[in-house]
C-alpha cells in the first residue's frame, strides 16, 4: 500500500501551544540520522514522507534531508507553523530540495484566539505570508488545523477566510485534539472540546470546502460526527485502504508502527452499521466522553466507494469494490468487537535509532524548560512534566 511516514525533525519550537503533544526533548539529529530514517521509509516500499516536529524548519538541515528524501523517490511533505516558509528565500530553498507539499498550522483566524492558542502575538500573519510565500514557488500549499475548545464553534469561519483571501489552497486537514501526551495531557481542561461543541462548525466547514472543489480530511473523530462526509476520515481510509504509519519520533518512544486503527467504542456502537470502518473514540488521555457516541444506520458501502474511486488521492488502491468486500471480510474478525481498549502502537525494534542525545543536546534541552516554564507562568497553562523530573 501506498503508506505516508512520517519523521520528527526536531522536537522544539518558536512557539509554545499549550495543547502540544510534541514538546521539546534532548534528542537531536543530524542529516546523517535522519538520512537512515528516510533509508528506513524506502525500504518500508513507502510512498512519502513527512517531515514534522517541533517546528522542522528550525533544524539547519531541513533541506538537505527534504532533498536526499526526494532523490530517494519519496513524495515530501512538510508541516510547519510558517514563521520561516514567510521569507521568500526560504520557500524557495524547500522547494528546490524537492517539497512538494506545504501543511501550514492555522487554528484560527480570530487573531487573538490564534495568539492564546500559539503562546505568541504575531503569528497569525506569518502564517498567511506562508501559504502565498509556498505558492508562489510552486510547493502545493495545504492547511492543518487542530481542534480545540476554543476554535470549535469557528472552524467555518477559518474556512471562509482562507478561501477570500489565499485562494490557492486546496486541502485542508482537521485533526481533533490529542490529549495524551505533552501539555496537551496537563491543559486538558482549557483546550479538549467535547464533540458537540464542534459538531456544527466542522459540518459547515466541510460542506464549504466540498462545495469549493477542495479537498479535505479529518483525523480522531468518529463517523458519527462526520456526517455525509464519513469518506474523508483518516482512519477510516486507512481501514478501508489497509494502510499502515510509521512514525520515527525524536523521543524515548523511537519508532512506532500503527497497524490498527480503531480507538474505544461504547456499548451503543453494537448495532452501528459503520462500526467496521470507524476509528472510534480516541481515547489515549482518558478525555473524551464514550456517552457522546451515537450508532449511525446507513450503508457503509457508499463510503467505502467513495474512498476506492477517489480520483484526488494519489495513494489511493486500484481494488473494486467487490474485491475490497471479500478481503475485508475475510480479516475483518478484529474489528468486530463492540468494546476495546485503546492500546498504544507498538515500537517497531526493526528500525534504525532516532537521534541521539547529546551533552550539547541536554544542554540545549535544560536551556529551553526553563525558557519555556517562564512561558507558562505568563500565559497561564501548565509545561508538561519533563524527562529529568521527579515522578
């Protein structure tokens, strides 16, 4: 299968999201470490990679390796915050080292709600000279957005202002909170919604873009929150298509390989006819409510057609639907159960080391907990335990 992975570049950032589920740590790579990782994914028979963080940009290799990633016949992709893909010379150096796609992290468009949410005035006009500072390049130019309790009743308006003003993107990608790891897992309170909140929002939104002829996807949250368009979930195309990630992280966790797609289910999952395509709940940081799922009566196979024939996906299969129905059903006994627990993908020992730590590295890493808890006091969240710090 077509299989995207991804590899963390670096794990600090110029930012400070209170919701990060990424922070910083002492590991650090070289081009020659990350080089083994792309050698990693090329072996896998992967189809791209992408290349993440932390803010990947601020490592000094990034284009190196985004060109050795590209010579190796990967499809490269970045995501970033955009303060440095606004300068021009910069864009044109990704693109020059084979980028061909752009994820620029947008979560509002209400200036101050974008500034609570990155821990920093100002950002919010950097990231629109980024995604016309990547167009203009040539580098296809998409947004991510994660969704959060305060951007969840104006996801259609983040729509709407992107599509006015920076006409040019054409994909969007939605990913529900991950309240697991990081500061996202000890803010909990200030940034999980609860799915009712953006129900509404993220419909209009994803009803604006489809109208618009962009395309779009939508990652922990369950079908019955995703209406007409149950297609466009990440993990139901992924259990549709058979799809595996790779994630090399920059951390003690090394690499992990997710095979499995499905979170929690509830009880009322049992008579839901999507329940065999669904994710679930992701429930990994125990914050989302199990009572907010509904069972969903329609046809899965529409959906399912849908995903086979989508002609704007590049890693799409060339199965039938026909044939798709016999191979599902034949491994489909795991996805059967109406209840399971979540359980963390597991690391794949296979994989060549991710970074190294470094006495620069904890030096460096030492440095910037204690920038960034001077950062917390002010803005008022908690920094999220760190690697040398008491239980």
């Amino acid at each position: 299968m077509a299989n995207l992975g991804y590899i963390q570049v670096v794990r600090h950032c110029n930012h400070f999201c209170g919701f990060c589920s990424n922070p910083a740590t002492p590991y650090v790579h070289t081009l020659e470490s990350m080089q083994a990782l792309v050698d990693d994914l090329v072996a896998r028979d992967y189809f791209g990679v992408i290349l993440t963080g932390g803010e990947p940009t601020l490592h000094p290799e990034l284009p190196a390796i985004a060109a050795y990633a590209s010579g190796r016949g990967l499809d490269v992709r970045l995501i970033t915050n955009g303060t440095r893909l606004a300068d021009p010379t910069f864009a044109r150096a990704l693109a020059d080292a084979g980028v061909r796609r752009v994820h620029v992290s947008i979560y509002s468009v209400v200036p101050e709600v974008e500034a609570r949410l990155r821990g920093a005035a100002g950002t919010l006009e950097k990231a629109f000279a980024a995604l016309d500072r990547a167009h203009e390049v040539g580098i296809d130019v998409h947004v991510n957005c994660v969704i959060n309790r305060l951007n969840a009743d104006h996801l259609d308006r983040n729509v709407r202002h992107i599509l006015a003003h920076h006409p040019h993107v054409r994909h969007f990608v939605w990913n529900n909170l991950d309240p697991s790891m990081g500061r996202a897992e000890v803010n909990q309170a200030e940034f999980v919604p609860r799915l009712e909140q953006f129900e509404l929002s993220l419909a209009r939104a994803l009803r604006l873009l489809h109208a618009s002829g962009r395309t779009f996807r939508v990652e922990k949250v369950p079908l019955c929150y995703m209406g007409e368009f149950a297609w466009a979930s990440t993990e139901t195309r992924k259990i549709v298509k058979g799809e595996e990630r790779v994630v090399h992280f920059l951390d003690d966790k090394q690499t992990v390989r997710q095979t499995a797609w499905g979170h929690l289910y509830a009880p009322a999952c049992g008579p839901c006819r999507l329940r065999p395509i669904c994710g679930g709940l992701f429930d990994r940081g125990a914050a989302y409510d199990p009572a907010e799922l509904a069972p969903q009566f329609v046809d899965p196979e529409p959906v399912v057609r849908a995903i086979l024939d989508d002609p704007s996906d590049p890693t799409v299969s060339d199965r039938t639907l026909s044939s798709w129905r016999e191979e599902f059903r034949r491994h489909g006994a795991a996805r059967t159960a109406v209840s399971a627990e979540p359980a963390a993908p597991p690391r794949a020992p296979e994989a060549p080391p991710v970074g190294q730590i470094t006495v620069e590295g904890v030096r460096l890493y030492q440095a910037r907990r204690r920038a960034e808890a001077r950062k917390a006091g002010t803005l008022g969240v908690r920094q999220e335990p760190g690697r040398d710090d008491d239980a």
